[in-house]
C-alpha cells in the first residue's frame, strides 16, 4: 500500500546519530531497500552464535550479481562488539550514498562502476552484550562463544589453532563467492590505518619490526589515502604519548603482531587487498559524538572507495573466446604466495600504482603470456586500466586445485634461516607446488 511504502521512504531518508540495536539495523537496511530497489540488494550471508543475521547491503547499478569488468568493494564494522562507531558510521555511509545517487556527479559515476558491499556489524552478540558505553576494552568485543573473531581466521605464517565461528566462516564464503578487490575492517581504540601485513616472519623481513607484502606501495598509498582525508587521523598523534604514527599509518605487525588476522586473509587467500581503521580512541564513545565521527570519516570512506579502480584489469579467453577460469595473472617482481587467479568469467584485478609494469598471464600447462603496461592514476576514470589476454592455442579449461588453507610461509621458514632465498623464488616454489599438488 502507499502508506506502507512512504514510511518505508521515510524510514531511509531519517537516519539518526543513535546507536541502532540490532532490529533497528536490520529495520533501517530493510527500509533503504524498499525505498531503493534498483540500486541496493540487501542479503544475510549468515548467522552469528546467538542466531542473529549478518546482514550485508549491496550498492550499485548491477546490486544483484557481479558484472564484468565492474570491481566489488566491501566495508565491514563492528567485528569487535564493542567498538562500535564504524557501526554507526556505515549506516550514514548507506544512507548518503543512496541518497547521492543521480543529484552528485561522482557518487552517482562511483556506483555506476563499483558494486559496494556494505557490513554493519561482522558481531551483532559482541554489540547488544555491550550494555553500556565504554572507552575501554569489554567481554563485548568477543562474540557469543568468547571468541576475537579477529584472531579467528587461518593464518600464512603459522598454525591458527583457534576454532573457525559461525561469523569468521560466513565471511570466509562471502570472500570465496564474490571477486572483492579492496575492503576495509572498521575497528575502535586508536586513530590510524593500518595494512597488512599484521602477522610475519623472516622472509617478509619481520626480524627488523615490520613485515612486508610484495604489495607494500599500494597498500601505504592506500592506508595514507584514508588517513590524510580524515579530519585528523593524517596527524598522526596517537591516543596518547607514548604512541604516535607518522602521517596516521603503520604497518600491522609494526605496531602489535597478531595471528588469524581478517586482513591477512583477504589478502592471501581472498584475492583482496585490505586494511584495518581504527576511527577512535574511544570505543564505545556516547552517541552525541557520532556526527562528529560521521563528518570527519565521510570523505576519507568515499575516497577509499575510489582506490577499487587503481591499476589494470581484464579477461582472459581461449581461441573461442571463452573465458579462462584459474589462469595466474600477476605482475612481474610482485608474485603472490598464493598465486592471484583469474575468476570463472577469466578476469583479473591487480592492484597497481601508476608506472610501467609487465603483466604476466599463465594458463598451467600452457607457455606463460607477458605483455607491458604503462599504468596512468586511473581513479578519476572509475575504471582500471584495461588489459586482456587471449591464448590461442588452449582450448580447455585448466583444473587448479585452489591454495591450501595452511601456513604458508611456514613451510619456507627452515630455509630462509639458512639461505635466505628470496621471496621471488619462494612463491615461485609455492605456485609450482600448487599447480602440481
């Protein structure tokens, strides 16, 4: 009816600076969905301990499946119950972009050529056991069975013994079902970007305070690119004395080791690179804050966005143009532990800052493909830089076994104390041991 359908409008369009327990959330993405069908599709990818549905709202031109060529962003809050202002933060992210669309130029051009996946709450017990606002650390933080969803995940360096949950599983599917690129965990208790990667060992040079990814330039641009948007996270002052961050980032592991990371996995085995934001040093700050927190995130989270289309893309196809699921795509001098792979539509995203790069494409069993690419700032345009492959000669689709859920690094750390091989050679080691296994 027409009254049911302007309260559902009005339910979109008047979104407060309040904590929204979990029927108000899941009442308010229902309304944002009703009220915008053809931009959002809103879907539970599972169900946490207590029972309770970890929704995700999906933005877009396309909301509904992947489109080529189109890259899939995602955002996820509230992964610790009781930090809580990303939780917050998203819904009004939600609410501006769906309310942008088609009046503002660049938001309605972001979600013409971006499928943005949008998780309020990654741990809906961990917030609602949070009964009252805390600047500290509570039992909130950990979900229904106790567990810290972000010690959870398994790990490439050694072996994570913690029991998988309900929600690491959940968004472990979501990131084996969707082509995610680039993300983002909102976190609470400090001011700062932080990227990957948070665990290590000698071959990624953590002996000397800092564990570095084959993609390190990338993901500085990235985490400065939140950082010097927010209003004052570039500072880098820390939240208190005896902790600063030069220009509001640090590498994870520089600032505290720590195992079973969701962002480490994103990027090993998902294919996506992520990184953590810390948006406050308190918590679980009073709710008459959140505006303020929603002014100074709101620019910061839609550049962020943009970075989805750094960098090249394309499609790999055999003689018939078919598409070539499983093929390696990686560019030269940065391969992956577990090699990138394209999609089951033959597509790839890489990640890459302007600059001259060649591009490396291998169909296992097949000569390997390179082509050169001269890589301009291609944000602006909303698109990567376009780049396909075709291989004549292959006309069936490689089988892969996928990478397997061990550490590993682990397995090269033996002989990285006696011959310190480099890290070129030991994924090189790693990707035939993959396509062989």
């Amino acid at each position: 009816d027409v009254v049911g359908i302007l309260c559902l409008v009005s339910v979109a369009a008047t979104l407060d600076f309040k904590y929204h327990d979990a029927k108000e959330l899941e009442e308010y993405l229902k309304g944002v969905h009703a009220a915008y069908p053809s931009l959002t599709h809103l879907h539970s990818i599972g169900r946490s301990v207590g029972g309770k549905d970890l929704w995700v709202l999906v933005l877009g031109r396309f909301p509904t499946q992947h489109k080529i060529g189109i890259p899939e962003f995602k955002y996820v809050a509230n992964m610790h119950g009781d930090e809580t202002v990303g939780r917050e933060v998203l819904l009004h992210l939600i609410d501006f972009l769906v309310t942008s669309y088609r009046r503002d130029p660049v938001i309605t051009k972001l979600l013409n050529n971006t499928r943005i996946h949008i998780m309020p709450t990654m741990n809906p017990d961990g917030f609602e056991a949070t009964k009252k606002p805390d600047c500290y650390y509570t039992r909130g933080r950990y979900n229904k069975n106790g567990e810290d969803l972000n010690r959870n995940f398994p790990d490439a360096f050694e072996n994570n013994n913690a029991s998988i949950q309900p929600e690491t599983q959940a968004v472990m599917n979501w990131i084996k079902n969707e082509t995610f690129v680039l993300s983002a965990n909102l976190h609470g208790g400090a001011l700062v970007a932080s990227y990957t990667f948070d665990n290590g060992n000698s071959v990624t040079g953590s002996s000397k305070g800092y564990s570095r990814s084959p993609d390190d330039d990338v993901f500085i641009h990235l985490a400065k690119t939140y950082s010097s948007n927010h209003a004052s996270m570039y500072k880098g002052t820390g939240c208190d004395n005896r902790q600063t961050f030069p220009e509001g980032i640090t590498n994870g592991y520089s600032w505290y080791q720590l195992e079973g990371g969701m962002q480490d996995y994103n990027y090993v085995w998902g294919q996506c690179f992520e990184i953590t934001l810390e948006l406050s040093c308190c918590k679980y700050p009073p709710a008459d804050q959140l505006e303020k927190f929603w002014r100074d995130n709101k620019v910061s989270l839609i550049e962020y966005i943009k970075q989805v289309h750094l960098g090249v893309k394309g499609q790999v196809t055999d003689k018939n143009g078919n598409p070539i699921p499983n093929t390696i795509v990686e560019a030269e001098g940065r391969p992956h532990i577990c090699p990138y792979r394209t999609n089951e539509h033959g597509e790839y995203f890489l990640l890459l800052l302007p600059g001259t790069y060649v591009i490396n494409a291998t169909v296992p069993g097949f000569k390997s493909m390179l082509k050169t690419v001269e890589i301009p700032d291609t944000t602006g345009n909303f698109s990567a830089l376009k780049q396909d492959f075709s291989f004549p000669e292959v006309s069936t689709r490689p089988r892969v076994a996928s990478c397997p859920k061990t550490p590993l690094y682990q397995e090269f750390t033996w002989a990285s104390a006696a011959v310190k091989p480099t890290l070129h050679v030991l994924v090189l080691m790693t990707a035939m041991l993959v396509i062989f296994k």
